[in-house]
C-alpha cells in the first residue's frame, strides 16, 4: 500500500462525501447526511494514515522530513484539516448538512492535489530545515481551514437570508435542511474563534522562526503582510459582534471576503506574488 | 473650560472610544497593506525601474509607496490604532473592574428580569435549612456562595473565573506591548550584513541604513562549506566562525558551526548565515593566435573586463583541475561569457595548458588567443547581523496576546444567584460567553436542586 493510492481513494471518498450532502440538501433524506459525515470520516482516517505513509516513505528515501514542505504537502495537509475542524463541528453539534458547503473545500483540494501537482518527495532546502517548520504550518493551516468552514457557513447563511426574502418558508424548500440563520450566524462566529487563535499562533511561530533563522521577527514579506491583513479582518470580525448593524449578513460577507483573503494568503501570495515564501510552502 | 470646549473634547473623546472607529482602522489597515506587496519594497531592481514610468515613480516616491510600512501615514494609522485601543480601555475597564471585584450578590426584582436562565423551585422546608442546602449543593456543583440576608431572605452569590472578563483587556494591551517592542528595536537596535573571506576577520558591520557599526569584537571565518543532496540540490551551507576579543579567540566562541536556522549570538549580536560567494584574482593572457605579443589579463572572481577589441567578458566559474569536469583534459580552466558587438552572448571554456582548444574560441575574443594561466580563490560567507534589544518585549506581548485570546474566547464569568425564602428556591444565572453550554449546565443544576430539595424532603 503506498501513500499515494491512499491519497486517490481519499479524494474518491470525499466526493462520494460531497454529493451525499448534495443529495441530502436536495431529498431531504436524513439517511444520506449520515452517510455523508460517515464517508467523510472514513476518509479523514484514511488521509491521516496516507500522510503518515508519506513521512514514512521520506525516510525509506533517506531524505526523512514531515510532509508539509512543498506546494503538494500543504494542499494536502489544508484539505486534512479543513475535514478535521468540519468533522469536530459535526461531532459537537451535528448540523450534518454543512458538509454540503464544507466538503467542496476539502475535494477540491485533494483533487487539485492529485491531479495538477508535482507530488514528488523532494528532500528539505536548509531554510527549511527547522523544527518551526512544522509548529508554524500546522497553526496556520488548521487556522485557515477553520476560516474555510466559518466561509461555508456563511455562504449557507446568505443562501437563507435570500431565499427566505423570496419564497414564504415552507417544509419543501432547500433551506429546510439549513439550521436558523441564527444558528449559522453563531457558528460562523464559532468557527472564526477556533480559527483566530490559531492564525494568530501561526503568526507568532512564524515570526518566532524568522527571528531565530534571520534575525528579523518581522520583514514585510508579502506573506507575511498577507496573512496579517487577513488577521485584520477576522479581528474586524469579531469587533463587528460587538457594534450593533454588523451582525448577521454584514458579518457572514466579512467571513467571506475573510477566507478570500486566506487563500490569496496562501496561494495568491505564492503564485502572484516574490518572497521569501515563494518555494510553496 | 467653555461649554463649546468641553464638547468638543466629549465628542474627540467619544470619537476615540467608538468601535466604529475600530473597524474603520482595522479594515483599512487590511486593505491598504496590499499597497506594499505588490509594489516592491526597499531598494528598487533596475528591471521594475525599467517597466514604470517616471511620473509613477514620482508619485509613488512622493506617496511613499517604496518604503510603505514606514511612511507617516501608515504610522499614523498604528497610532490612532493604539489611541482607540487605550481610549477604549480606558472608558469600559473601570465598568469591568467593578464588575469584577465587587459584584452584585443579591438578586433583586430587576436583576432577575434581565437573566435569560431564571428558575423557581416550589419546595416545603424554612429558609435556612434550604440555604444551608442550597449552599452545599452549589459548592460541590460549581463554587462556594456567599450569603447574605434581607428582608427575610437569604441570597446566595456564586461565581467561576471572574477574572476571565480582563482577557480581552490584556489582548489589547500585548497589541502595545508589541509596539513598544518593535519601537524599542529600531531605535536601539540594527540590521547589518558582513563580507567574511576564509581565514579574514571583520570588526565593522554595514547597517541597512548605510553606517558603519563597531562590532566592538571581531569575528573571523575559518571556513565555508556547502554540501549537496545526491540529486544536486544544496543540502547546507555552514560557515566555521570564530569571535575574536583584541586578536583573541574567545572561550567557547572558538571554531563554531553556523548554518541557515542555527545562527551565533554574541554579546547581543546574532550572525546569521545568508549567502556566500567566491573572492579572487584570476589572470588570461592576451596573445596573437601564434602566441606573440602577450599581454596580461587579471579579471576578479565573478567579475568583468574588456577585451581589446571592446567586447565585455565575464569571469562565471573557474577550477585549479578540469579534469573532474572533462576527464582527458588537465590542469586550471575558466569559465567565461563574452559580450559580442552585434550583441549576441558566447558561453565558453579557457583552459591553461591547451592552446589548440583555446584557439577554437578566436572568432569570439576579436582574432586574439585568449588563454588561462590561473588564479587564487577564497570562499566568502555572507552573514546577516542583527541587535535588537526590544525582541523579547516583543516574545511577551505575543504571549500575553495568545493566552489573552484564548482567556477571551474559552473562559467564561459564570454567575450564579439563588434567593431563598420559606417554600420556595429562585435560581438564576448568566455567562459572560458560551451561553449555549452554561444553559445546559443550569438546567442539569435545576434538576439536581429539585431532586435533592425534595428527597430531603420526605427524610
Ligand atoms: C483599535 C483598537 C481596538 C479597540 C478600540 C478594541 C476594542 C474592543 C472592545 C471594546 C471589545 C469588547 C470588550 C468587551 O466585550 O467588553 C473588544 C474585544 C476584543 N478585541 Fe478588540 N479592540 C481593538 C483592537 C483589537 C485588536 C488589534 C485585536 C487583535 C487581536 C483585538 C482583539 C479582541 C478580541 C479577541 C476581543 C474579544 C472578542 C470577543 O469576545 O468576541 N482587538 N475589542
């Protein structure tokens, strides 16, 4: 069994997870929103153990380091977490049909992943070669993929708000699965404190390891700004709850452009952008 | 103080204190910190001076898009950040404070209408035996109550992590604390960068703002070194440094290893390994193809000069034996580019110890023999220098926000009232956050009071 056929059987499952929520949303089945969180655990558990192989296998190569150094790894990796904190949600409050707007994240991930990345096992450039490495990346991605839930909930939150403007309530209609826009909003606002506190973690481990490795905890790299404009809004965020008039939608689109952000922070930043992250990591 | 004056200060002050101010800040931090990572930072490369204009650039330069982060209006930004902040505390901490150290222990009639989780236990019993009850099962469910008597009544006041309401106060303050780190770091502080050859020493750092600093010490390079992956990619840079005091080395400072993410710290000043290079003098000789007339060539490592007919050439790389390279062939080789007239580049190999080959290369070097006799090479290193002596304000204020955050988000002032008269047990309570679990822990509280009220009841 290698790493990488684990990784295709992951990706499979996560869209065998995916149109479940679909179907559930759509039928209204609760039998197919089981079926959803229980296929999408069974592939958390099959990527943890595929990841695990891919640590393993850098080993057998001699070139040993966690999977977490290049382009490929950290989709990897997001798509891992973005299932882990969906998966926590689910087991805390089991509002199964936010897997329909989750699970899109952790496949397209996956998929981009296996599909259009080198997924070669590269041995470790020495700016690279630091325990930090690993603290820093697994703050900030687990961050990240709580903002990327806080982003789906939001997205169900507006879908809500605009089709309970348009159509009186009714049993049949396909927010009826959806939790109160209450609900959502608090979620939203749940999520984002799962996420802040690891973002900012992310940001201290990350400054930390620079300071240790260059002597400078902060330089204004374009990644490193990047990510502390999106720590701006998700502290707008959450003084938005604060001040009365942000709640609700204006705070659900905060979400949104918040996890724009993110992306942009992680890929944006690599692909449009010179740095000194510019190697993918 | 006029009327006029005084209200014109409540509104500055009122306009300091507002949140609207706050998300006005922090939004527009976000937004205009893209400015600086798209246009470049710090020293300009000629090819982006190349692809703007001019009247761009005056205007960025005016604006002062090029150094950004530290251009009076982002500054001015931080600070009315750091005024907000500081307003802010101040108007609300007294409230908190009061909260905190004397709180409300009797639950009146308007209190209570305002406390979501409110519950009224009819029960038989006189009021002190229920009190003594009530008191025992709250200290062994949640926390130790303080009691007090009116009216007739006995009220009884719990409560868990009080404290829990300054977190965001000490978020907002490792913010400062932050800044005053960063300030302290760059007014005492430097970032410089050393040339270091093998086998020299170096007491003076070039700082970024273009002074010359004393070390006060002297640091000499022993040797660099990179090593290589199988598959060529570089594995480590290492530089063997030494610290020298007045000429000496300096115990425990001798001969150590400094690669990329283990740097050398001395006496406050870390030294950081960050690019290396080659540092040397090569000679060609210049000759008819014959080898008459010669003529001396020295071109530095890496570096240019000029052929007699005018075209540039480049020094790329050069080795004491070829024959690692191109088994065959022996002795001291260079690795040269010449820049043609008609603007064309020509990559090709000068070797010392064979004119046949060397003669190849004519068409290149404007009819002339251009040979290798070699040269002497030393490795430098590059190291980075930085002091800051604000860094580890800096490392407090990042604690104190990460424990403040957390504090913030997951701790929660929990408080709970209980009035006690004859018959009947009145329970409220209210949670400064996670009110969804703190309503499932007062109604477990609810069913465990109605249960043991009554089964002591029937004793
Ligand atoms: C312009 C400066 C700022 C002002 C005036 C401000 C003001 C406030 C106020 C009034 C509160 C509510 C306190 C309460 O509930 O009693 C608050 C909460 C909070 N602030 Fe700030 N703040 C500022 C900047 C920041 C920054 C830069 C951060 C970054 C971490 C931050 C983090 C927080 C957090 C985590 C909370 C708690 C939010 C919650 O409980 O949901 N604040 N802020």
């Amino acid at each position: 069994m290698t790493s990488s056929l684990l990784f295709n059987i992951t990706t499979f499952a996560y869209l065998v997870s995916m149109l479940c929520f679909f179907a559930f949303v759509a039928s209204r089945a609760k039998v197919l929103g089981t079926a959803g969180s229980a296929i999408a655990f069974g592939g958390l558990l099959l990527q943890t153990i595929a990841i695990g192989l891919r640590w393993k296998e850098s080993y057998s190569l001699g070139i040993g380091h966690a999977p977490l150094s290049n382009l490929y790894e950290s989709v990897v990796f997001f798509s891992w977490t973005i299932v882990l904190i969906y998966g926590l949600l689910d087991l805390k409050y089991r509002y199964r049909v936010i897997g329909a707007f989750v699970m899109p994240f952790a496949l397209l991930g996956m998929a981009w992943a296996q599909l259009g990345l080198d997924s070669g096992i590269q041995p470790l450039v020495p700016a690279l070669q630091s325990n930090w490495l690993l603290y820093h990346v697994i703050t900030c991605f687990l961050g990240y993929a709580a903002f990327a839930v806080a982003c789906g909930i939001s997205i169900m939150y507006l879908i809500r708000e605009i089709h309970e403007r348009s159509t009186p309530a009714n049993d049949q209609s396909i927010v009826a699965t959806f939790p109160s826009g209450r609900v959502l909003d608090d979620l939203n606002y749940k999520s984002i404190m799962i996420g802040f506190p690891l973002l900012t973690l992310g940001i201290v481990t990350g400054a930390a390891w620079a300071n240790y490795a260059w002597g400078t905890y902060w330089s204004w790299d374009p990644k490193e700004t990047w990510s502390l404009i999106v720590w701006f809004i998700y502290a707008a965020f959450l003084h938005a709850r604060i001040t009365r008039g942000w709640a609700g939608r204006r705070a659900a689109w905060l979400s949104i452009v918040g996890f724009a952000a993110t992306i942009f922070c992680y890929l944006g930043v690599n692909l449009l952008l010179s740095g000194l992250h510019s190697y993918g990591g | 103080m006029t009327i006029n004056e005084q209200s014109g200060f409540q509104s500055l002050w009122d306009y300091f204190c507002s949140l609207k101010l706050t998300m006005f800040l922090l939004i527009t931090l976000a937004i205009i910190s893209i400015i600086g990572t798209v246009v470049p930072q710090g020293a300009l490369p000629p090819e982006y001076l190349q692809t703007i204009s001019q009247n761009k650039l005056k205007l960025y330069q005016a604006l002062g898009f090029f150094d950004m982060y530290h251009s009076w209006w982002f500054i001015l930004l931080l600070s009315l950040l750091s005024i907000n902040l500081i307003a802010c505390s101040i108007k609300r901490l007294p409230l908190i404070w009061k909260t905190i150290t004397q709180p409300v222990v009797v639950m009146g009639a308007g209190h209570e209408k305002t406390l979501s989780n409110l519950t009224t236990i009819e029960t038989r019993g006189d009021a002190s035996t229920l009190r003594d009850r009530v008191a025992a099962i709250l200290k062994a469910e949640f926390a130790d109550p303080l009691i007090t008597e009116t009216d007739g009544a006995f009220h009884l006041f719990a409560q868990k992590t009080p404290w829990s309401r300054l977190a965001v106060y000490a978020v907002h303050l490792s913010v400062l604390v932050i800044f005053i780190g960063a300030i302290i770091g760059s007014l005492f502080g430097y970032k410089g960068f050393i040339n270091i050859p093998e086998g020299e020493s170096v007491g003076k750092v070039m700082s970024r703002s273009k002074n010359e600093i004393d070390l006060g010490f002297a640091v000499r390079c022993e040797k660099f070194s990179v090593a290589h992956y199988p598959n060529g990619a570089p594995k480590e840079f290492k530089s063997i440094l030494t610290v020298l005091e007045n000429g000496q080395p300096v115990q425990g400072y001798n001969r150590v290893p400094v690669i990329v993410n283990d740097p050398l710290t001395y006496k406050g000043i870390t030294f950081y390994q960050s690019s290396y290079g080659k540092f040397g003098e090569h000679e060609f000789t210049i000759s008819d193809p014959n080898g008459r007339n010669p003529q001396s060539l020295i071109i530095q490592s890496n570096g240019s000069a000029k052929l007699p007919d005018g075209s540039g050439i480049c020094l790329q790389e050069t080795t004491p034996d070829i024959s690692r390279f191109m088994p065959g062939l022996s002795g001291p080789a260079a690795q040269v580019e010449v820049h043609l007239a008609n603007g064309e580049n020509k990559e090709f190999i000068v070797f010392a110890n064979n004119p046949a080959m060397n003669r190849m290369n004519l068409p290149y070097t404007g009819g002339k023999l251009l040979q290798y006799r070699g040269g002497e090479e030393f490795m430098y290193t590059g190291l980075q220098v930085a002091k800051d002596p604000g860094v580890w304000v800096v490392w407090v204020g990042c604690l104190l926000m990460v424990v403040g955050i957390y504090a913030a988000f997951f701790m929660s002032h929990r408080r709970i009232w209980v009035r006690v008269e004859n018959g009947t047990v009145t329970v409220g309570g209210n949670a400064s956050k996670n009110q969804g679990g703190f309503q499932i822990f007062m109604e477990r509280l609810v069913t465990k009071l109605k249960d043991q009220l009554s089964s002591e009841d029937n004793k």
